[in-house]
C-alpha cells in the first residue's frame, strides 16, 4: 500500500496561506500534531472546506492526472446542474471537459485541449452575453473552459469555482460535501495504487 506524503505547518505555510491563516492557526487546526495525512485534512471539521480542499488540491499532493480528472468532474457536476435547471449548456463546454479527460490520458494533444479550451471559452462570452440572466450558465461554460485548460496548481481555484457554480448560493454547503467526498474517493485510490 503507497501512503501519500504528510502534510506540515511548515508546508502550508509555504504555499502562502490567506493572511488569517497564520502559523498559530494552521497549528491549532493540526490540534498539536506536527504532521496530516491528506485524508485527515479534508476531516478537520473546524476548518472551512474551501481551506481544506486549497491544501490537498496541489500537485505536491494529488498527481497532475488526478487534479485534471477532478477538475473535470467538478466542471461536468456544474454543467449537469445547469441541465438540471432546463438550461442546456453549450455543447463546446462538453466537448472542452470530455478532450480534457483524454488529454489526462494521453489520447489528446497540448493543440486539441487549447482548441477545446478556446471553444469552452467563446461558449462562455456567448452565454453571459447573450443575456445576464443566464449567468450561470456562463458560469458553467467558464468552469468548463477552465477544466480543459487547468494547470495543476489551478485546481483548487476551479473546484472552488465550479463547485459555486454547481451548487449555487443556497446550497454551497452540500456541494462542497460531496467535493470533499469525491477527493476522498481520488486520495483513497492513491493510496492502494
């Protein structure tokens, strides 16, 4: 069994934590250990999960492939949420998601997933131009746009995006719930492989 690598308050602290994240603070978080499991930090109860998920999030943590596959399945939850609300998202935001998994399975180029993102992204100016009452759609467009081109070190940024895009206002809590859970689910499978 492959155990994935510890985190440090030192660690945290390099990776430059919003200001009230302080060293004291990242310390209580820890509750007087000097190390987490990746598991263990998604489980700190009193730590917001657009904190926890900023930590674990990072290639230093989860391999590029994994937070690529994550990032699309945060942007596929957004556009299924938009179909939910009868408002079909442009098809180029799921062909930027579906060239994004091939391209983390090697079965797309660099120019094929920069194509896709274009697209994804012209879908997203088309979306909220065509009417402000059809910003989430734009939203999802966007995050789709995003998925396809995220960098590593981006994907915290777009599954907090696409995880508020998801969920909206009203329901962030839930959302993010079943994001913790899903990277659980990707942690756990590191673990065993």
């Amino acid at each position: 069994m492959k155990r994935l690598r510890r985190i440090t308050v030192a660690r945290i602290m390099s990776w430059s934590p919003c200001p009230g994240w302080t060293r004291e603070r990242v310390q209580a978080a820890f509750g007087g250990r000097r190390s987490l499991t990746p598991l263990e930090i998604l489980a700190l109860g009193d730590v917001p999960p657009t904190d926890r998920l900023w930590v674990i999030l990072r290639e230093e943590i989860i391999p590029s492939r994994e937070l690529r596959l994550i990032a699309c399945w945060f942007a596929e939850r957004a556009l299924r949420s938009e179909r939910a609300t009868g408002r079909e998202p442009d098809k180029r935001s799921w062909a930027a998601v579906a060239v994004s998994r091939r391209y983390a399975d090697g079965r797309a180029t660099a120019e094929e997933l920069s194509a896709a993102e274009a697209a994804a992204g012209v879908a997203a100016w088309d979306a909220s131009a065509a009417a402000w009452d059809a910003s989430a759609a734009a939203w999802a467009a966007g995050v789709a746009a995003w998925a396809a081109g995220v960098a590593a070190r981006d994907a915290a940024e777009a599954a907090s995006a696409a995880a508020w895009a998801a969920a909206g206002v009203a329901a962030w809590a839930a959302t993010y719930q079943k994001t913790i859970a899903h990277v659980r689910r990707v942690l756990r499978r590191l673990e065993v492989s």
